[in-house]
C-alpha cells in the first residue's frame, strides 16, 4: 500500500507529525527554502515583465533528489511548510521540482498547520486546499523588489563608500527613523524648570506624604529658576497650617491587554525578558515545533507565532474560561467571553499566538524546557489566559491641599488602590508609555488640618526624546505599516549586523557609518527611503496577496519610478572613498580639514588628506566631533626606544612608535589581558589572519601559541578559576561569556 508523503520546512517539525501520523504518512523535510534568486548576479529580467531566475540553492540538490525519489511512490502529496508567504513559496518551489521527475500529474494538496496537535493536524489534513498563486505572488513581489534594491543600488555604496556595505528596501527606512531620532536628540537644548514639592503630616499624627506644588495665584505652576522658587517656598513658608481642600476619589477600570499578535510578543519579550527579537522569534519557533514532553512526545506548545491578528478560536476561549473560573472562582471571569477585533491593516489570516493547551501550565511543563523556553512559555500562557479575565478595578485618589485661609497657593497629590485585581492578579502588563500609579495615601477628610514637615525646591531639564529599544522600533515599524510580522525581527537584526546601528544599553544608537549610509541613500534615494512609500508597498503586497493586484504591475510602478533615481546616483553620487566625508575640523598639523574615513574593521578614524596626521575621534551629545589625543602606552618602541603611542589604521587600532616617520615600527595593540600560560609574561594582543579574520593570541608569539577565536576579558571563572574568560555570540544563546578551559566550558550570559 502506497503512503501518502507530507513535506514540512522543519526536521523537528517532521518529527512532531511523524508521531501523530504514523505509519500512513512518510514525512520530509526541505530544510527551509530549496530555491531562490542566484547570489552571484541580479536574477530578475526586468525587460520581460520582471521574470525571476530561481535556482536550488546549493548544498539542496540531494534534499531534492529524495523529495522526487518519494513523490514517485506516494499516492498523495501534502505541502505542509509554514502557513505564511514564506512558506507559500518554499511549497511553490518543491511542488515545481518534485513535478519534474516522477510526480508529473499527481494532485499536490496543501495543508496549513496552525497548531501542531492532534486535532490542528487531524483539521488540517481534513481540510487540503490548492497552492496559494496570490501568496506565492505576494512573496515573489517583495523578493524582487527588495533584490532590485539590494543588488543595483550596493554596488553604488562600494564603489562610493566602503566596500562591503549593502541596501535594503525596508531595512534601510528603519535606519532613517534610527538616524533622525538620533539628530533630534543631537539638536535638542535642554531648558530649565525646578518643582516644589512639600512633605505633609497630620496635626496630631507624624504620618507624613508627599505633595507637589501645583498651582500658585490660581495659575499652573511654572517655575523657570532658582530664583523663583526660592521667592515661592518663602512666601509657602510664611504660612504653618495648611488644609485639605478637596479629596476627588475615582474608580476606573482597567482592562486586559489583547493576546499576543508577533510585534506584540517581540516588544514584551523585550522589555519583560530581554531577549532580542531575534531570540524571541526562534524560541517561539521551537515552541511551536514541538518539545519533548514526557507522556505526551513531541508537542507544539503554542500555535503559529507570525500573525498579526488578534482573533481567538471559540474552543480555546472556552478552556481559557473553564481554567480561570477553576483557579480563580467565576469573579474573575467577565459576563460574556472577550472578543478582539484586528486591525484594519491587519492580514488576519490566523489567529493570535496562545497555548495549544490552556490546562498545559508553565508550571507543569518547566521541567521539560530551557530557561529561555519555560519565560517565553510563561508570558504567552499568561497573556492568553488574562486576555479572557476580567478588568482590575482601581481606586485612584486625589487630593488638593492648600494654606489654611488662602487658597493661591495648591500642593496636589495622587494615590490609586487597588479594588479588585482583575486579570492583574496573573499578568501586569509593562508598558514604556504606562506605569501603574501606586504610591499609597493615609487616610484623608476634607477640611482636615496639616503642618508642613518639609518644603524643597527640585532643578530639572527638560530631557530629549529617548532613543529607540528594539521593542520601541519595532512598535513604530508596525504603526507606520512597514515591515510585516515575519519581517520585524530581521529588519532590526540586519541593521545592526551590518554595522549601522549599535546596541548601546538596550538602545539603538546610530555608527557613524550608519548616519553616512543614510544621508547618502536620503539625498539620492528619496522615495525609497520614505516612510509613506515603503508603507504604500507593503499595502500592495497585501493586496496581491488577496489577488486583488497585479504583482507586475506593482514592480512595473516601482521600476519607473527607482529608475531614474538609480541613473542619477550613479552619475553623481559623490565618491567618499576618495573624498571622505567632511568632519569640519581642522588639522593641528597643518590646518587642513580632516574627513572621516573607515578601516577595514568598519572603525571610523580622522584623516588628514594635507599631511600624515590620523586619529580616533568622538563624538558628544550634540553630535560635535572631538579628537581624542594619542595614547601613549606603558611600552617603548624595540629599535628606537621612544614611547609607543596608539594608532588607527585601515585594520583597526595598533602601536606604532612616537618617532614615525624616522621610525616606523608597529606593534599590535595589547588587551591590557596577561597570558594565562603559566610564566609566560605575554600580553593578549588581536591579530588577524591572511584573510582578514579577527583572532587573538599572545604577543610573545612563535615562543607562546596561546590563541583564541573570541574576544578575552579579564574576569576569573567561577567554576574552574580560569584566569580569563571569552565573549562569544551565538545566533541560539545571544551573547555570553564563556570558559576557554576545555576540561570546564562554563558558561553564562553576559550581564549588560
């Protein structure tokens, strides 16, 4: 008897639905995509209505040759790869390969798995449909453009910035929000404002709070300076009793947040548990996969995590309902089930990310996943089950205190209590933009008599706009309707791969590279760098997938109009690799104006194209450059005898000798890191290899072969008492600090 073949993207995938299906189904996996556009050239006749040249990628020739050999023998044929347009494509493109030799004729069915249990998968399977030409569409359209964009206008970059550099279609519109919140922030004057704020107790009790100034002569307050609030808390002072005016007391609700859509999931998994979109995203991944359960196998844990609709099934709203009444009592539940309705913009082609299984606990699963699986685990549980809760009720209090027989001078004061938890008894949701008040006020009456304990004037600024998290960039990507809930992660982990943006205490901060970058493809890219523009593609997109567009015609629109912007580029995009970039600073040699230029590392330096004179520079707050004098060292030149001073050169920072040019030896720049080889005496210095690969090794080398592939830092392990430990960045863990001792191999993540 023949089997039926299903074909999925993901091994562990396969092996979740080969222990639901058994020995009906022979299960393969393509491994992610089978073919795409040729790395070597642009792939995309643009004369004959943008044809694209999809070739196997290399290295998947044998997965293919299997699919076919598989497809011959089976009776039926299910493509079961991601129900996303990705995954559209990659079923486009196996089905088209598998066609040619031995499945010519065959019914190919595709499957949607939007949860990996039993009864998703018995759904799916129930309910096959035809390949989705309009998603197909859809995905081919954006891997065109972002391939015209990518490959016409990066050649440009190398040939006029620094070679190696590269465009993106939405990538680098995430960049400009990143460099214009910077400039703001750079042209931003702080202003001058101080506060009064006076410490209240009762006459006969020393239970004391605080109060702020609010009004004075029936005026909001407004205090400029020193001066005047030192003339206000006199004129305060004259006065020793005080009263309550006005006690204001309002109850308000608070309603949970909706369930979990992907931008939602990235920026809480921020801000809760610090993992970068990235991690987020791969994590949810194995979540959804499958995780090795005792009892139960391998069992998706939550349903397909791109999505950014907000819709619930009836069944899990039930079972949410059911659980909450059982653990909480039918108090917490509210009188009908929570619906919630997406967006306007929103594709809602499934439903929103929750627990295959609301009475499969955090708790009862923990011991079976990572600490990075059980949290993330832990936030979508919570917020799906508070999501079907109902609302807190806050009691919030205000009262207005003002000088016992004057009323132009007003301290107010704020407190909320919490009523009825609500949905918060489970899940808080932190927000940037909201936090919860909750200092506590003693109890209060109107007309009820005060002294003042305390009186103080405070100095502030005003403060510039903060700089963007990964979670805030996401959130603002989303609300300008760039990018897409399978494209956020990659957005904000390109820019900063490609060396644009560095992540500065969970902010996003711009290089220097990245300010150029942008300004230059702003200039001579204008509408491929609008917010609006990229926004008004992204809606296309989404209308060729409802096939209510023409994805040619789309291209076609977008050619005409990158076209003429790319022939002007390529005639006069200024050439920085030979100008460099104007830093407005002169030379203290000869008065030339240095230019910024770039070593091969990507590290930025000063240059002087009048004389020899270079240096490493920094930059403050307002953006000005300042030069960062040459560090003389705690070594002396071995020929000469002079002070070796430090250097920047095309391959980073190096020693040379303080005498150049009578003297020209260099050294590499030691780590301030000792050799951990038992008396040796080195010092860890970087090299590089013949190709250009960072590594680090001990400057008494041949003598020492000491060498390590990742950056030293001079901290002991704790478990073996190694005298130093490396920084190493997985695409799995993030970044962590790792023991090079190979009988140890502690690890940890690193601390930011």
């Amino acid at each position: 008897m023949k089997k039926s073949l299903l074909i999925v993207e993901s091994p562990t995938k396969a092996r979740t639905l080969t222990k639901y299906l058994g020995k009906d189904f022979t299960i393969k996996a393509s491994k992610g995509h089978v073919k795409d556009l040729p790395e070597s050239k642009l792939g995309v006749d643009i004369e004959h209505d943008f044809k694209a040249e999809y070739r196997i990628i290399p290295g998947k020739e044998k997965i293919i040759k299997e699919l076919r050999r598989v497809a011959q023998k089976a009776e039926n044929i299910f493509l079961g790869p991601d129900p996303d347009r990705e995954g559209e494509a990659i079923a486009w493109h196996i089905a088209e390969e598998i066609s040619k030799n031995g499945a010519g004729g065959k019914e190919v069915h595709r499957v949607l798995f939007y949860e990996l249990t039993p009864k998703g998968i018995k759904e799916a399977l129930e309910h096959p449909g035809p390949l989705n030409r309009y998603l197909y569409e859809a995905q081919q359209a954006r891997r065109i453009l972002d391939r015209l964009v990518g490959y016409l206008i990066s050649p440009l970059l190398w040939q006029k910035v620094k070679r190696g550099l590269s465009a993106g279609r939405v990538q680098s519109v995430a960049l400009r929000l990143v460099c214009e919140r910077e400039r703001k922030i750079q042209a931003f004057k702080p202003e001058e404002y101080w506060t009064v704020e006076g410490v209240f107790a009762k006459l006969s009790e020393d239970i004391s709070f605080a109060a702020r100034l609010f009004k004075v002569n029936s005026k909001k307050v407004n205090i400029k300076n020193k001066e005047q609030s030192d003339s206000i808390i006199a004129r305060i002072k004259s006065f020793s009793v005080f009263k309550i005016a006005n006690i204001e007391e309002k109850q308000r609700r608070k309603n949970p947040p909706a369930p979990f859509i992907t931008s939602t999931l990235q920026q809480e998994a921020s801000r809760k548990l610090r993992f970068s979109p990235k991690k987020t995203m791969l994590i949810a991944q194995q979540l959804y996969e499958g995780v090795e359960l005792p009892d139960e196998g391998l069992v998706g844990l939550i349903t397909y995590m791109r999505t950014d609709s907000t819709r619930l099934s009836s069944e899990s709203i039930d079972s949410a309902r059911k659980f909450i009444a059982e653990k909480w009592g039918k108090d917490y539940l509210p009188g009908k089930p929570r619906q919630y309705k997406a967006k306007s913009s929103a594709q809602d082609a499934h439903e929103a990310i929750r627990p295959t299984d609301t009475f499969r606990t955090p708790e009862k699963v923990k011991p079976y996943l990572t600490n990075d699986q059980y949290a993330l685990y832990e936030l979508i549980w919570k917020r799906f089950v508070a999501c079907q809760m109902k609302h807190a009720v806050i009691m919030r209090t205000t009262v207005d205190i003002v000088p016992d027989g004057n009323d132009d001078i007003l301290f107010r004061t704020t407190g909320s209590v919490v009523d009825f938890p609500g949905f918060m008894v489970l899940y808080v949701e932190e927000s940037d933009e909201e936090k919860e008040d909750s200092s506590m006020l003693p109890k209060l009456s109107a007309g009820e008599k005060l002294r003042i304990v305390k009186l103080v004037g405070k100095q502030h600024f005003t403060q510039p706009p903060g700089r963007y998290t990964e979670a805030s960039l996401i959130k603002e990507l989303e609300q300008n309707g760039v990018g897409r809930p399978s494209t956020y992660a990659t957005i904000v982990s390109t820019i900063q791969d490609r060396g644009y943006v560095t992540l500065e205490k969970r902010t996003l901060r711009p290089t220097e590279l990245g300010f150029v970058v942008n300004d230059i493809l702003v200039k001579h890219f204008p509408e491929i760098m609008n917010v609006s523009f990229t926004a008004d593609m992204e809606r296309k997109l989404d209308e060729i997938e409802r096939g209510n567009y023409s994805f040619t015609t789309l291209l076609h629109e977008f050619y005409t109009r990158f076209k003429p912007m790319l022939d002007n580029a390529q005639k006069n995009m200024e050439n920085l690799r030979v100008s460099g970039v104007p830093s407005g600073v002169q030379c203290p040699k000869c008065n030339e104006y240095l230019v910024i230029r770039w070593g091969q590392n990507g590290e930025s330096f000063l240059s002087c194209p009048g004389c020899s004179f270079s240096s490493s520079y920094e930059r403050d707050e307002s953006g000005s450059i300042k030069l960062v004098e040459k560090r003389t060292v705690e070594a002396v030149c071995e020929k000469c005898g002079r002070p070796m001073v430090v250097k920047h050169g095309r391959f980073g920072a190096f020693l040379a000798c303080s005498g150049y040019p009578e003297c020209k030896t260099t050294k590499p720049l030691g780590l301030g890191i000792s050799c951990p080889r038992e008396g040796c005496g080195g010092e860890i210095v970087e090299r590089r290899s013949k190709r250009g690969k960072v590594f680090y090794g001990c400057s008494n080398y041949p003598n020492c072969s000491v060498v390590f592939n990742y950056k030293p830092i001079n901290k002991r392990c704790p478990q073996c008492n190694y005298p130093i430990m490396l920084i190493r960045n997985t695409k799995s863990k993030g970044t962590e600090i790792i023991c090079p001792n190979k009988e140890c191999r502690y690890s940890q993540p690193l601390e930011e």
